[in-house]
C-alpha cells in the first residue's frame, strides 16, 4: 500500500494534485464530524453509519461504511471533475474493488 501511494503521490502531484501520503495506522479512540481521518473528512457519524470525503480540482469521492446484521457494506461514490480524474479512475477504480474486498475479507477471518 505504501508503494502504491507513493507511485499516486508522485504521478498525481504532476497535475497538481495534493500528496496524501497513504494511511497513517492511527488508532481513533473518539471521532467527531469535521474531523480528518488521515485525508477524508468526516461528514457523519451515527451508530451504524459512517460517511467520509475528500474532495479535489479533479474529483470528489464519498465513502459510506454501514453496519447491521452482522454485516459490513462500504459504498463509494466518485464524481470526476475533468479529463484528469477520468484517467486517474481508470486504474484506481478497479484497484479500490480489490483492496476493500481484501480488507472485509480480513475483517471477516478476524471476528471469526
């Protein structure tokens, strides 16, 4: 993963895009609306429910992650603002697919 942003950081910021330099690993104990999770915004929180952003020149992208029942959904949502945000989709998006399924499926054999 590290890899991985650093390749983006280094391609993107050629377009003007901000580094975000990855995940930090940091363990949140409280969270309130307003606060950055390393480079999402925290737009809500209820008790099964958490919405996050982030937003550039070239695109906004909107996760959600719900709980219930036992189980775990993550939907994402992007909205590509120029020929740039299209183009950097077309890698990234797929990319994502793997990655969050790879997560949940982890998550998965851990509350196991």
């Amino acid at each position: 993963m590290r890899l991985a942003f650093k390749i983006r950081d280094t391609i993107s910021a050629l377009f003007g895009v901000r580094r975000i330099g990855g995940f930090s690993g940091k363990r949140r104990d409280h969270v309130r609306e307003g606060d950055y999770l390393d480079f999402f915004l925290v737009e809500r929180i209820e008790a099964n429910m958490l919405v996050l952003t982030a937003r550039d020149n070239h695109l906004d992208v909107m996760t959600c992650i719900t709980t219930g029942a036992g189980s775990v959904s993550i939907t994402a949502s992007v909205i590509t603002k120029n020929f740039f945000g299209r183009l950097y989709m077309l890698p990234v998006g797929p990319a994502h697919r793997l990655i969050v399924w790879n997560l949940l499926k982890r998550l998965k054999h851990s509350v196991r």
